[in-house]
C-alpha cells in the first residue's frame, strides 16, 4: 500500500509539472521544403535543427512537410572532397508562420554556399474545385528570363498567352487553371517561338498544388535544360523535354556470337548497326521514345536472328545494350548510362561479361600498388552490372581476381581519374578460358 501511496504522489507531482510548463503553445503549422540547387553538388542533407528532413541530390526537392509554428535553425550538410565524415555546409534561421509555405534554396558552391527562402501562402481549394495550381522556379543559370505556356498537345505558345514569366533566382506567384492533360513549353521571356523547353502531354490532378522547377542540363541527359515538378507532398520528378531524343550505345561481351547487324523495325528494314562483333562499343545512337525493339541477326543474313532486346526509353536519356553469352545461346541486357557528374568524388561502374567464371573480384588500388593487402572493392557474379563505385581523384589500378581469391585473372589496367569523373568499364572473356580483359569504355 505504501508503494502505491508514493507512486500516486509522483504522478500528481508530475501533472503539476505538466500544468506549469514553460514551453510556447504553437498556433498551427507551416510547409518546409529544400532544394539541392548547386551545380554537381552530392547528396545534401536537409536537416530542422538537428532532426533530419530528408537527403537531396542535386536538382531535387525534399517533400514538404509541416511543422509548428515557431523559429527553427536550418541546417545543409554533406560530405566535402576528402572527408569522410560530412560538414555542415549553411544554417539558416527561419521563423514558421502558420498556413505559410517555405522553400529553401541553396544555390553558390560548396564552399560558398547561398540560402535563398521563397515563401507563399500554402494552397488552399474548395472539396469541388476543379482547378489546380501552378508555380515556377528558375534555377538555371544559363537561360535569362522565361514565359511558361500550358495548353493541349499540339498547340503552339502564342504571344500574349504566357501563364507565367520567371527571373533567374525566384519562384513565381501560385497560377489557377483548369485540370487537364497540358504540354509545358518554356520559351525566351516575349518570343513565343524560341523554345528552350517543351514536355510530353501530362495529366494535372484538380486539387493540387504543382511546384516546377527550371534547371540547366548535364551529361545525364542530352537536353539544354531540365525541369523537375513537385507537389506539396513528393520531391522532384525530372520531366523529359520530348523534343530531345534519347540516345543507345551497343556493347557486345558475347565471344562467340557472330558478327551481327542491328536493326530496330520488326521488319528488319531499318539497319541501326552493321557488323557488331566481340568488344565493340558504339558512340550514342539516336533512337525514339517509348518502347524500341531491336533484333540482332547475323551479318548479312536477316534470316538468322541471334537475339531480341526491347528498351523503353525516355526522351534524352542515354541507354546501354550490353550483350553477353548464356550457356549455349546470347542475351542481353539494357540499363541508363550514369553520366551525371559529382564535384567531390569520381564514380566508376563495372560490367562484368565474363562467363568463364562464376564471380570476379574487382579491386581499385592506388597506381603501383599490390593487392595483396587490399580488399577488393566489388564482387561481381555473372553477368551483372555492379553498383556504382565513388573514388577520389587520382591514378588508380584496376584488378580482376577469381572471387575469394587473389590470383589475378586480368589487370592491371591504369585509369586517370579526376572529381566530377563518371567512368564506365567492361570485363570480357579471352581466347584463354584462366584470363579476362578489363576495357575503359571510352566517352561517346
């Protein structure tokens, strides 16, 4: 009985302390979010004082998400070159107003980053509204001032029907339209017919705040600019410009498949390739958008078809076709090319086509270095293509073991690397059944 006498007093304690808490009541909740906007900036974190929001690459935006109305540090933090732990990059201190929509934008470099805060009303629509709502941000350091049109597919910008015009560094004000499936095209500010930007026909939601953001492009995609579209909920979405084609390197890693052309038309009419023997590489080839089917037949024979590989592209983007042997017959496989550059690190991804092996070890060591004391930086079965390797700037050696093993069945292979690097490798089988070839494919 004493017991429980001294645990109800503690209780009461307790509510008594409760009751006279000094902490601020909040009087409703605000909308943050953040975009990475540094040019080949790595992954940024996003972070409320100390908690975590979420990790942003370059070009993306984090989620909004709501929190009490009162004043916050901000924090930016990512891994800078030649650190292993990360760095706190920006802090910026912002009070939250309650129904207010907050975007933080870091722009400048690493080392001399920049804060900028774009503020608006969060959204608002009735339970029958038919409309949604559109802003635009430019971040692309390129282009000057721009209009925005949205109208169905197949009609062209007309002056004076622009729903928005943008300046290098803000956000536009919120535009109410009708839902519908839109084409987005971007021109020059007051020239309908300079089109820097145009996607396919998209479907907009009625109810829904969409947030589009305009940058310049990179080597991850073959056009000028980029724009990525976000909601109040979900970070950004990178949307295709449909007037860029994508783009397809072939890559062959079969020994034994004969000497083949390529076409891609079910009626074999429209050769793509001739001639495609072990080991070559393409430069980029021009295909279409959407679903793209491409038969290898042997060369100068329609009638002997080798293999059959369909890709789905968007517009754009860079593919691989990387074929390789499959017991007694051939495959294929396709995946996108990681060109995207990142200042801090080089990147290096490795296919491994060897199939007198079940597994290979790679390792990447300093330039002369043994590997007797390295460990190997991927084990790579057959065939697969490994994840994405981040390495530091400098001349390195390339090894290839049997897996568990040091016994060196190709290599070494020097590559130069530099930060910003995004370098793509092959391993091949040799006449000799005991070896491999390690190829730096070279840039397209």
């Amino acid at each position: 009985m004493r017991w429980a006498l001294t645990g109800l007093v503690a209780l009461l304690l307790a509510a008594g302390c409760a009751k006279e808490s000094s902490l601020p009541t909040p009087t409703g909740k605000g909308t943050i979010r953040a975009i990475n906007a540094i040019t080949n900036a790595p992954n940024v974190a996003f972070r409320i004082e100390e908690r975590s929001v979420e990790s942003i690459a370059w070009k993306a935006a984090s989620g909004g998400v709501r929190f009490d109305d009162f004043s916050y540090d901000f924090n930016f933090d990512t891994v800078l070159t030649g650190n292993l732990t990360s760095t706190r990059v920006a802090t910026v201190t912002q009070k939250i107003d309650a129904s207010h929509d907050y975007t933080f934008v870091l722009t400048g470099s690493l080392n001399s980053p920049t804060v900028t805060v774009w503020e608006a009303d969060e959204p608002q629509f009735s339970e029958n509204a038919t409309t949604m709502l559109m802003r635009f941000g430019h971040l692309a350091a390129t282009l000057g001032d721009f209009d925005v049109y949205a109208a169905e597919a197949g009609v062209a910008p007309v002056a004076g029907m622009a729903i928005a015009t943008a300046t290098y560094g803000d956000v536009t004000d919120y535009v109410e339209i009708e839902s519908d499936s839109l084409v987005i095209t971007i021109t020059e500010s007051n020239d309908p017919d300079a089109i820097v930007f145009q996607s396919s026909s998209l479907a907009f939601n009625a109810r829904t705040a969409y947030f589009l953001m305009m940058f310049d492009g990179d080597d991850a995609n073959a056009a000028e600019y980029e724009l990525r579209l976000a909601t109040n909920s979900t970070g950004g979405t990178a949307l295709a410009d449909a007037r860029v084609p994508p783009t397809l390197r072939l890559m062959q890693t079969a020994i034994d498949l004969p000497l083949a052309d390529i076409y891609q038309d079910e009626d074999l009419t429209d050769l793509l390739v001739e001639n495609h023997a072990f080991g070559n590489i393409t430069g980029d080839l021009p295909i279409s958008a959407g679903t793209n089917e491409f038969t290898y037949t042997a060369a100068d024979n329609i009638g002997s078809i080798l293999l059959e590989e369909n890709v789905t592209a968007a517009s754009g983007v860079p593919y691989n076709i990387v074929t390789y042997p499959d017991d007694t017959d051939f495959d294929a496989t396709a995946f996108v090319s990681d060109r995207r550059s990142v200042s801090t690190y080089a990147k290096m991804r490795v296919f491994n086509g060897v199939s007198n092996f079940e597994a290979l070890d790679l390792y990447v060591v300093d330039a002369d270095e043994s590997i007797d004391d390295a460990f190997p930086r991927q084990g790579l079965a057959f065939p697969s293509l490994g994840t994405t390797l981040t390495l530091t700037a400098g001349s390195r050696d390339l090894y290839v073991t049997d897996v568990g093993e040091k016994t060196v069945v190709a290599g070494p292979v020097r590559v130069d690397l530099a930060l910003g690097d995004s370098v793509e490798v092959l391993l091949l089988d040799t006449v000799d059944p005991n070896t491999a070839e390690i190829v730096i494919v070279p840039p397209p």
